[in-house]
C-alpha cells in the first residue's frame, strides 16, 4: 500500500491541491427488521402512516415487509446523515406501537420461512416486479437469508479532487474514464483490506437456533436458542449468511468497468438448469422474473459495489456502462447492537480515511490467485477473526490479524492526518487511533463486547437483542426531532401514498407484456 499512497498525498500536499479532498459525499441506507414486544418477528404490514414502500425515498422495506430500510439523502457531512437516520428512526418509533426496530443484523426468532412475509408494494407494474423478484429469491435461496439485516454506506468523492488527481498523474483518458478505474482501483483495494472491517467492526458472532434449523452446521452452543463462534466477528458475512452456489462461479470481475458490468450482463443472460427446472409462471404464478443465474444485477452478492443512479426506467447496468461510476456502496456492515443507530461517528469517520487510502494506493489488479486468497482471508476473519494467533496470507506471506492490520493502519493514519488538515480537525486520526486499541486487545471488538454483554447479563442472542433493541429505542426517542423535520416526513409519507395510486392508474399493459419488455431492454 504504502508507496503509491505516499507518492499521492505527497503529491496532493505540495500541489496545495489536497482541499479537493473536502466534501466528501456520504449516504447511509440501514435495515431493520420489525418485531413484535416479544421479540419474534412482525407479521403486519408495513405502517400506512409510515408511507408507501414503493414510492418513499427515505422510509421502505427490503426483501420482507417486516425488514425495513431506512435511506438518508447524500450529505457532504457524514455526521449529517447519521442525524438524518436518527430521525428517520425517530418518526418511524412513533408510528411503530408495541414494535421495535431490531438492533442487530442476524434476525430474531422465526420458526420457518413461513413467517416471513415478502414485501408487497402494491398493484402497479414497477410494484409487482420488486414483488415477483423477491419471491424469486424465496424459491433460490429460501427467506432465511433475506432475513438478515445490515448497514450500507454509500461514498463518493468531490468532482474536484478527479480533475485534480488527474492532472497529477498525468492521466490523458476523459474525466468519466480516469473517475471509474480510480474507483475501481479504491475497490480492488478494498477487496484486499476489507478482512479489518470485519475484524474491527464486525457485530454478529452468535444468532438465532433458529436461523440453522433443519440445516448442517459446525456452530457451538450458547444455550438451547443461541449458536455462537467463540472468536467469530461477522457470521452475517460468513457462508452461513450469503452464500450462493449459482454465484460461486461466477467469477465477477472487479478490475474494469467493461470486464466487471460484461461479466454481470452475462450472468443475467445466462440460464441455469436448476432455476429453469422450478419455472417462471407456474399455474399463473410467477415464481421467478427469469430463470437465468441473476433475475437482475441486484442479486449479485458483493461487499462492494460501483453505482452510478439510474433514470427512470434505465437499467443500473447501462446507467454505470453509460455514464461511469458515480460512488461506492460498501456493504460489508453490520449493524452494532451496541449503538443506538448501529453505526456511529467514529466508525464514519474511519470509513472515509479508509477508503481514500484505498483509493491512493497501489492500483494494482486481482489476478484470478489473489481472488481465492482474498475470500480465504475473509472466511477466516468472519469465522475466527479475535482467535489468539490466527495468521493470515498477505500476498504469500503468513501475518498475524494484529501485524498486519498495523501495517494498514500505519499507511491510513497518513490518510487520516491529511484529512485533519483538510477539515480543521483531529477526529479522522482519533477514529484510527480508536481502531488501533481493538487490534492490541481483541476483547474491545464488538463482536467480543457482544458475547460479554450476553455473559454478564446471563442472556442468549434473542434475549440480550431484544433488550438493546428497547434500549435504543427509549435513547433515540428521548432526542427531539425538529419540528421541520416532522412535518417534512410525514408530508413524505402522504404524498408518497398518492404517488403510488398515479403510478397504479398510469399503467396501460399487463404485467406479462411489462416483464417481457423490460427483460428485452
């Protein structure tokens, strides 16, 4: 890493050009699932008052209409968003009765996929996909999996620094050409790197019983409702979670913008036998949008992903092969029962300097060698990250979570004193010294405070995230939201219910007719 980072800030510093760097943008997408007052989840639909899932911008579901999402605006600030998700949990409290918003990624209790109810967003065309693509993911992959909740984090940085960067390196290609193989190189190096994350911030070593029911599984025993890994720090990310046979091979390329959206257009096309075994409309019914290896890209599993927004009625793949890459979405979060909002300032903060680290260093490819490596490396962070002299392989060397993660932690503090400068603060080098602590002592990870909490409290994972889950609730509802901001979402949740109703008296073909046309775009 250190090299080329250092050769860039250098060059940033002496150029006077590193203000450019100021205006970071930040977005913050959270999901949680709905549960009753006894922890087990919700089996009503989403809130009427909350608004409609299909046409709110701020307040939704994801794959159940017991898992909703909250969506903040872009902000340059980061502290702006996380006070804008703070109010969208606040106004949705309001309009929850006895439910609480879970406070972890892995889910309650559910005693089967028959308590998981698919989000529904109405009878309009554009709804009865979103509809029909989850229940494609039921018969793929089961509704366990989509049970799972997490935080996504989405950055871009200022359209000045790229003019910028671009001068200093020489760069000749167009502006939207340099932009997306910069972002392309920050997410080959996040790829390399993102085993930290999981270690530092990982939040989910125990879960449910009953999230492995009726499956195979080497988890230990917390007590007769818990499963655990001693030293685990993100099972959410762990083949228990997302994984995907059909995916396995699919060999997505993370190197070039061309290589990376040919190989997910080829996915979409692609058939895969057994998915055309189960059948697209079955008995009148669709079970499936196609029956190709990805019914769209969003099925692809990643823990990062280019974006760029899509216009109305574009594909997100021809919006990105169009137009570039506009930001990132990191989505390897948990959410931290431990915060109030699952993610705070701190860990924002070091996001940021871990990406633009990403960004300046070694733009180096992944050759198809140092893929496996990077998965092998994960797998054992998620599944023994905090274990006592656990190694792992930097480029064929064998390292130690705590030698290596020093190593990177060096070459981001040189990010993060410069980001200081940039913003007139210490708060981007205090995130990484904070950092620095839980790699001296595994016991300050979250996911090691996790299973202490559950230790001191005498309490198994349903138990001690249920009681987080009332506890952040009271915290969050006891901060005022503005007036301004209340009377703004709930004029939101009003008009979005009026929007659907046009979108649904706007349709004029039926649903086959739609499907076809957008598959043929």
């Amino acid at each position: 890493m250190s090299a080329a980072l250092e050769k860039n800030l250098q060059r940033l510093t002496e150029s006077g050009l590193a203000s450019s760097l100021k205006g970071m943008l930040h977005g913050i997408e959270k999901e949680g699932l709905r549960v009753d007052a006894e922890g087990i989840i919700s089996q009503t639909g989403h809130p009427a008052t909350l608004g409609s899932t299909l046409t709110h911008g701020h307040i939704t579901t994801d794959y159940s209409e017991a898992l909703m999402e909250f969506i903040t605006p872009v902000f340059s600030e980061s502290g702006d968003a996380l006070q804008f998700l703070q109010d969208l949990h606040h106004f949705s409290f309001q309009k929850l009765n006895s439910e609480e918003l879970w406070a972890s990624s892995m889910p309650c209790r559910i005693d089967g996929d028959a308590m998981i109810p698919i989000a529904r967003y109405g009878s309009s065309n554009v709804g009865q996909m979103k509809y029909t693509y989850r229940v494609g993911l039921e018969h793929r992959y089961g509704k366990m999996m989509q049970a799972i909740a997490g935080i996504h984090y989405n950055f871009s940085l200022p359209d000045g620094l790229w003019e910028n960067l671009q001068k200093l390196q020489d760069n000749k290609d167009s502006l939207q050409t340099f932009r997306s193989d910069s972002y392309f190189a920050l997410i080959r190096n996040f790829r390399r790197y993102s085993w930290l994350l999981l270690y530092l911030f990982g939040a989910s070593p125990a879960l449910s019983a009953s999230f492995m029911a009726g499956r195979e599984h080497d988890l230990e025993s917390w007590d007769e409702n818990t499963l655990y890994r001693p030293y685990a720090t993100s099972l959410r990310m762990s083949d228990l979670g997302y994984s995907n046979k059909a995916q396995a091979d699919l060999n997505i390329c993370f190197n070039h913008l061309d290589t990376y959206t040919s190989s997910l257009q080829k996915a979409i096309q692609t058939p895969y036998a057994p998915y055309a075994e189960m059948g697209i409309k079955v008995d009148g019914q669709y079970k499936q949008l196609n029956s190709n290896v990805l019914q769209i890209e969003n099925e692809y599993y990643s823990d990062i992903r280019p974006k760029r927004v899509a216009q109305s009625g574009e594909k997100p793949i021809h919006a990105l092969q169009e137009r570039g890459v506009e930001y990132i979405e990191v989505r390897n979060t948990d959410i931290n029962p431990l915060l109030p909002l699952g993610i705070d300032q701190s860990q924002s903060d070091f996001l940021d300097a871990f990406l633009v680290t990403c960004l300046l260093s070694n733009p180096a490819e992944i050759p198809e060698q140092e893929c496996k490596r990077i998965g092998e490396n994960n797998d054992l962070v998620v599944n023994r990250g905090r274990e006592p002299g656990l190694t792992l392989n930097n480029n064929g060397t064998q390292m130690t979570v705590a030698q290596w993660g020093q190593e990177i932690l060096a070459d981001i503090h040189k990010t993060a004193a410069l980001l200081d400068e940039v913003y007139g603060s210490q708060r981007f080098s205090t995130a990484v010294s904070q950092q620095q602590e839980k790699l001296d002592n595994p016991a300050l990870t979250p996911s090691a405070q996790v299973l202490a909490g559950m230790k001191a409290s005498g309490q198994g994972y349903e138990a001690f995230a249920l009681e987080k889950s009332r506890e952040h609730r009271a915290t969050i509802s006891q901060k005022a939201i503005s007036a301004e901001q209340q009377a703004y979402l709930e004029k939101l949740s009003s008009e979005s219910l009026q929007e659907q109703k046009e979108i649904e008296l706007a349709d004029n073909i039926d649903f086959d007719q739609y499907l076809a046309d957008y598959m043929a775009k």
